[in-house]
C-alpha cells in the first residue's frame, strides 16, 4: 500500500502544474476507496488494524479557493483488548475483540491552498494544490459483540490531502481524515475502565481515513458571469 501511495504522489508531483485555458465547473460527483482505521479503547495505533473502506462524494466549488464537500462512506473497523497494555478487570479471562461496520455522512468545508482549476476565471489557476477540511458528521456502528447491538453518533471530521486535475472534467485526490467522536460506544463497549467519563471528547472513541478519490466536474460557470482579468 505505501509503495502505490509512493508512486501516485510521484505522479501528480511531476505532473504539469500550470492550468490551460478551459471551462470552470461548481459540482464533482464520484467515488473513493481507501482504508479505515480505529482509534480507541482497543487501539492506539493510527497503523494497526486497517480496514478496507468506500465513498461516494459531491463537491460544489464556490471559488477556485473554496468548497463544500458531501459524503456518505462504508467501511469496517476492529480491534481487540489483547492488542492494548491497558488492563481490563471484565476482560481479564476473555479478551474482548470486535469488527464492527461503520456508516458516515457528513459534510466538509474545504480551502484550497492554491486556486484549483483549469479555466481563465482566475489568474494562476493550479492543476494541482494542497487543502485542508473541517466538517461535522454523523456515524452510525452496527455491532456484532457488545453491550448494545448498534452505536449513533455525530463526528468532527478534521482532514487534509491534495487534488489533481488530470483533465477538464476529471479530478483526482488523495486525502486523509480523522473523525472525532462524541461516543466512546463505537467498539460495542462503554467506559471498560469502569471508571465514569464526562466532557465531549473526553474518552470518546475515533477514526482516521485515507481514500484516494476520483471525481467528475460538471454544471459549468457562466464565463460572462466574471471578470476575466482577475
């Protein structure tokens, strides 16, 4: 995996980056897979336990510097007591393990580090730019083994990544994305230290995504609509 990452970056970094003239779009539409990670009373490791993960995404662009980005994603996350120093006084016979399935929708405000486009409507235009996200989400766990047999919560998606664009309508990205849970229930268990909790994200559970994602740009700007020499 590290080594497809390595020449995917590769790639887009020696790629041009300097925009021609062309059409500027507001919607992307498409899809992203990549991997989930769990982050929590079972796990400490941001590397352990990977789970193959999928999306389905829109992007609506208000400026080649800023957009808004919708998601619904699919994955799995695991883990299990035995991979933590941590004791646990109920899993000290049976260790506790678990692989739940995960459901997230959420939306992001993003902010191009360079202005993203291929058109005139902005001097500079970049085929290529870093970016940074923030978002609110809700998580929905079916769980196999636990307490309870599903879990809901809202997240705090926080993220980064970089995108190309590889032609006028097509984009391609790779981002990474740690969401930051309201629940600590999201592994089937609550509170194992039987120690009580409180505060939004005190002892609350998480989980990270990296997904490399490909898009189709569509709805086209109106060039009359702006002034060309911005």
């Amino acid at each position: 995996m590290k080594r497809i990452l390595f020449y995917i970056l590769l790639f887009i970094a020696s790629a041009p980056v300097q925009a021609q003239d062309g059409e500027e779009y507001k919607m992307e539409l498409g899809a992203g897979a990549g991997l989930m990670g769990y982050l929590g009373d079972f796990n400490g490791s941001l590397t352990k336990d990977l789970q193959p993960m999928g999306t389905l995404l829109a992007r609506y662009a208000f400026s080649p510097y800023m957009g808004l980005k919708f998601n619904v994603s699919y994955g799995k996350m695991q883990g299990k007591s035995s991979d933590v120093k941590t004791y646990y006084p109920k899993f000290s016979t049976k260790p506790y393990e678990f692989s739940n399935a995960l459901v997230d929708v959420g939306v992001a405000y993003e902010y191009n580090f360079w202005p993203y486009g291929t058109g005139r409507e902005y001097r500079g235009a970049q085929r290529l730019t870093p970016f940074v996200s923030v978002g609110l989400g809700a998580t929905y766990v079916q769980i196999k083994d636990g307490d309870r047999k599903s879990a809901f919560s809202a997240n705090l998606p926080i993220g980064l990544g970089i995108k190309y664009k590889m032609g006028e309508r097509t984009n391609i990205g790779l981002e990474w994305t740690m969401h930051f849970c309201l629940s600590d229930e999201l592994d089937g268990q609550k509170d194992p230290y039987d120690i009580k909790s409180s505060g939004a994200f005190k002892n609350t559970d998480c989980y990270s995504t990296l997904q490399l994602t490909f898009t189709y740009s569509f709805m086209a700007k109106c060039r009359t609509c702006h002034n060309e020499d911005e």
